[in-house]
C-alpha cells in the first residue's frame, strides 16, 4: 500500500502500460485492415494480462516473452477447476470429499504455479547476488527487497510473496478486461453514447494524436461511462467478508467468524437506490445531475450503494492501476474505431461463472479504422 499501488510506481511503470496498449491496437489495425474479425474479451485480456506480468515480473518476461501467456494458462486452470466446486465443497460438509476429481486437479495446477513461481524467485536472486545491472524496479524486485529486511516487525514469507502474486494476477486481469469489454458493448447498443464521448474527446485531445493517462481528468464523461459499467456491470458482483464480531443485521445474528457475501450485483440495481437502475445512463454521475451521485467517491468505498473497489482495509489496492488502464483504453477503442458485431444486431448479456462477471458469449466484432494515430 505504500509503495506498489502508488502513483510514483505507478508512473514508474507508465512506459508499461502506453507500449502494451500501443501493441493492441497495432492488432487489432491489421485485423481492420485484412476485414478480420477480433473476439474484444481474448484481445483484453491479453492486454491486461501482458500489462500485469510486465510490472509484476518484468525483467523474467524480457528473457521469456512466453511467461505471461504460461502464467495465464495455470490462472485459467485454476478458475476452470475452482469453477466446478459447488458451495457445499468448498465451505460445507463435502469440502473434505473430491467425488468430481476438480479439487486434486485444481490443488496439482496450484502447485505448478507455485514451482514456477518459485523459480522466477530464485533467478531475481541470482540477479542480486551478481549484481545484475537493473533498470528500474518491478514489482518483485521490491517484495523481494522487503523479504530480506532482517529486522521487520512483521516478516514477509515466500508464500506471501507468490499468494500476493496470485492475488493480483487474478484481479487485474480478467476484472480490468471484463469492465472495458461491457463498456464497448453498452456503446455499441447506445451509438449516441459513443458518438457524445468521441466528441469530447476530439475536443480535448483534438484528432491528431492518441488519448493519454494525462487526459483523462479532463474526460468527465469518458470517467462517467466507466463509472455506469462498473454499477450495471460489476467485475466482483460479489464480497467476500468474515465477520469479526456478534453484529445483529435485519433481525438475523451474524457470529463472529461467519463468512458473509455481499451482493454488489442485486444493491447497484435497487430502485430505491437508483433512479431507473436497468438503464445505462451514464450522466447520473456527472456532478449537475439531479441523482446527485457525481461526487461518490468509489475507490475509497464509503458509499455503500456503489462499491466496486470494495471498502474498508479489504478494499482493492488495485484500483487505481485498473482506473487509469480502463480509462485510457477505452478512449483509444473509441478513438480509433467504429466497431460492427459478427452476426448480431444486438448484443444479448449473460454472464459467465468465474473469478469476475464476465461474458459468456464473446463479443466478436470488425474492427473499422477512424483514426489510425501511427500514420498522424
């Protein structure tokens, strides 16, 4: 928290983020070009996944331009197996049986990873020991740094390191694609939404050079959008919390220990909490609204009918990274194409059961060249 998902290591990995969003739309300006469709969510997740392993992990990623695409292969293995493990099995009575087999597979491909992840470990160490020259410091470098300090009150261990790991490859990834993912299809089903942030965009970046992370304060609708996805579309529809102490909640006792869902899901579609909640109505959150519910401040999760970070000391210490990644590619999908869905008209929204709220149907579209800010 003080200084991984900070904005000076934040800038320090903005290199990162601007070269890996450059090389997506390099693809998908091909695609364009040879009339190719693209599956968006592949494409996203690719993106993010490419993002998260480059600031994680980057200098293994320089000597291996394959690990991130095998670390994502173990990461779906596990939500595949995990996936397929009723409730009962993993919380209930039938935890200690595997009567499908999901759980020996997913504990096998947990395993995997946690040798891999080991690995990549040992070589930073190596590194170290003969005193590699570096060029700045990825996330591991500074995790293992702290887990040499001798003399911590609070000892970091391997395992914390690679749970950490874990933790953030899952988050980052797929919750970061998903949002952007249903944002293009909600402007895809409201072409006048698309056509009113394209115009705020030309007048603020103007048409002859690529949206920035420096532009997007400046972007109050393009924010608004991102905040009306994450409220029709949460990534984590569900909170997972154990509760601390004996509370009483609508008559029902809740002991200390108990662990408790929140559905994020059912609270931002409440009428009673928003005005026509079914409707993508992205100006509810510009502050002239009469909602009312510009100024909400969802990182820091303090209003409870919008949570999509999560709150408290179990919020995401991710936001801030997801943000300025959500932002900034869908302003540069909006900026450089219009966009036609293989096959239908419409999209039609269902959800897949996974790690985040993602789509079951891919959304497979035709990439049409707008603005091509490699030839401006």
């Amino acid at each position: 928290m003080t200084r991984l998902f900070v904005g000076p290591q934040l800038d320090e990995f903005i290199h990162i983020r601007e070269q890996q969003a450059l090389n997506l739309l390099a693809s998908l300006f091909q695609k364009s070009r040879e009339g190719m469709p693209c599956d968006l969510g592949k494409e996203l997740t690719a993106l993010t996944n490419s993002i998260i392993c480059r600031m994680a992990i980057g200098k293994r990623c320089k000597e291996n331009p394959n690990l991130p695409s095998d670390i994502r292969k173990l990461l779906q293995g596990m939500m595949e197996y995990a996936a397929k493990l009723s409730f009962t099995q993993v919380f209930g009575p039938l935890q200690r049986l595997d009567l499908s087999g999901n759980g020996k597979r997913l504990v096998s491909t947990m395993w995997e990873y946690d040798r891999l992840m080991e690995k990549i470990m040992k070589d930073y160490e190596a590194d170290e020991v003969n005193n590699c020259q570096k060029e700045g410091s990825d996330v591991m470098d500074i995790l293992l740094e702290t887990y040499r300090r001798p003399n911590d009150e609070w000892k970091l261990t391997r395992e914390h390191i690679k749970n950490f790991f874990l933790e953030i490859f899952f988050a980052g990834v797929d919750t970061t694609a998903a949002t952007i993912e249903f944002a293009i299809m909600e402007l895809l089903n409201n072409p006048n939404i698309l056509e009113k942030l394209r115009e705020e965009i030309n007048s603020v970046v103007g048409t002859n050079r690529l949206v920035k992370e420096s532009d997007v304060p400046n972007l109050p609708y393009l924010q608004a959008i991102v905040k009306e996805t994450m409220r029709v579309h949460p990534s984590g529809p569900l909170l997972r919390r154990q509760c601390n102490k004996d509370s009483k909640i609508n008559g029902y006792d809740i002991k200390a220990g108990d662990r408790i869902l929140i559905n994020m899901y059912a609270i931002t579609r409440d009428s009673r909490l928003w005005s026509v909640p079914e409707k993508f109505l992205p100006e509810r959150f510009l502050t002239n609204h009469k909602d009312g519910v510009g100024q909400i401040d969802y990182c820091k999760g303090q209003d409870f009918s919008f949570l999509p970070f999560g709150s408290g000391r179990r919020a995401c210490p991710g936001a801030s990274h997801g943000l300025i990644v959500t932002h900034t590619t869908l302003g540069a999908l909006v900026q450089c194409f219009d966009w036609k869905v293989k096959d239908e008209e419409k999209m039609d929204i269902k959800l897949v059961t996974g790690y985040s709220g993602a789509m079951a149907l891919p959304l497979v579209c035709y990439p049409i060249t707008h603005f091509n800010p490699f030839k401006a």
